[in-house]
C-alpha cells in the first residue's frame, strides 16, 4: 500500500497542475480576446451621478463638474476645496465596456506626465481591499492618490475577479456600468493625507451606491 502511494501521489499532482494551466490559459485567453478586439457596438452611454447630493458634505466645497471624453467613455472632474486652504480633485472614468476603463491602473495619468509612482506607506494610509493608494512625485512635486476600480455589482479592482466578471457580461451581453474614481490632492504631510482619506471615504461609497442601484 506504501507503494501504491508513493506512485500514486505524485502522478496526481502533475494532472492537477495541468489542468489548472489549461483553465488559467482558457481564461487568459478570454480575457485577451476582450482586451484585443474593436470595441463592439454598444448602445448603452457612459453615465455617472449628477446630484449634487453625491458630491457635497460639511467642511467642504465642490465646484461644478466638468466633462470630457470620447466615444464610448467619460471623464468626470470636480474640484474641492476646505476651509484651511486644502485642496483635492475628483476623478471619475466610466463606460459601459469594461476595457475602456480596466485597461490603465490609476497610476498612469501620472506616469504618462513624468512622475515617479510608489505606494503610499501603510501608515499613512490604511490599507483596505477596494481601494489603493499612492504618492505621485516630479522633482520636488508629490501628489497623493487614492483610487478604486468598481461596476454596478461592487469594487472588484481591475484584476483578475474584475476582468472575469466583465467577460461574463461581454458573454451574455450583459449592459453594466464600469469605473474608475481617483482622488488625488498636492502631498505635503499626515495632514493633507488624512484630507484625501476623508475624502474618499466619503465619495466612494456613494459611487458604488450610484451604480449598484442603477
């Protein structure tokens, strides 16, 4: 029996690593389709919540939005601004195909206009599941960023989880809401970094309230 064991065991672990290679692959694949492919026709517009309600809360004001594009999707800005001088910036990316938004992570605005990007140190900011945080720096110029992925069904990043579930929707020709939401404010200590944090754990709920309910 000792012998039937040790011939047993070890052939059963390839056969699992194999198939879990296949499954893997097949997903992959999947998801390169979506990524590759011409954006299909999609009827649905890009949407994103206009009451000022959504936005606004004590200590704070918030200018009018402000809003850009192009097909398929929408880029949402709204300034704010606190009574001690503190100013932060919302953005908010969304489309109805997945690939539009899912496709750059949060850094790459920053990337893209020469700044070096690094996590935010845990102590600084609390870690959490749905959201990242990081410091944007060029030259003697630090931004902190704070930002999360979501979809009508809740905040999934722009991973794997997240990326599977819009292939489902792709699949079954689902209509859903995709989104990024990025607050981000000029970094100097623990002070303007507990104004972003306040900020986004505001805003980001009421986001995710917006789509899950729409």
């Amino acid at each position: 029996m000792a012998i039937q064991a040790e011939t047993l065991g070890p052939a059963s672990t390839p056969d699992f690593t194999r198939r879990a290679v296949i499954l893997t692959g097949l997903f992959f694949a999947a998801v390169a389709l979506l990524v590759t492919l011409s954006a299909p026709q999609v009827e649905a517009t890009p949407r994103f919540p206009t009451a000022e309600a959504v936005y606004g809360f004590a200590g704070w004001t918030v200018s009018p939005e402000r809003v850009e594009g192009r097909p398929g999707v929408v880029f949402v800005t709204r300034d704010f601004a606190r009574g001690d001088g503190e100013r932060a910036r919302l953005n908010i990316t969304t489309s109805p195909q997945a690939k539009l938004v899912y496709r750059a992570n949060a850094d790459v605005p920053f990337l893209g206009n020469g700044y070096s990007v690094a996590p935010a140190p845990a102590d600084l900011v609390p870690p959490r599941a749905e959201r990242t945080a990081q410091i944007a720096r060029r030259g003697n110029e630090f931004w902190l960023q704070i930002a999360t992925f979501g979809e009508r069904r809740g905040v999934f990043g722009n991973g794997t989880a997240a990326w599977g579930l819009a292939v489902f929707d792709m699949v079954l020709g689902r209509p859903n809401d995709y989104y990024l939401a990025r607050v981000m404010l000029p970094y100097r200590d623990a002070t303007s970094a507990a104004a972003a944090i306040e900020l986004a754990d505001e805003l980001f709920p009421r986001l995710a309230a917006y789509y899950g309910s729409h």
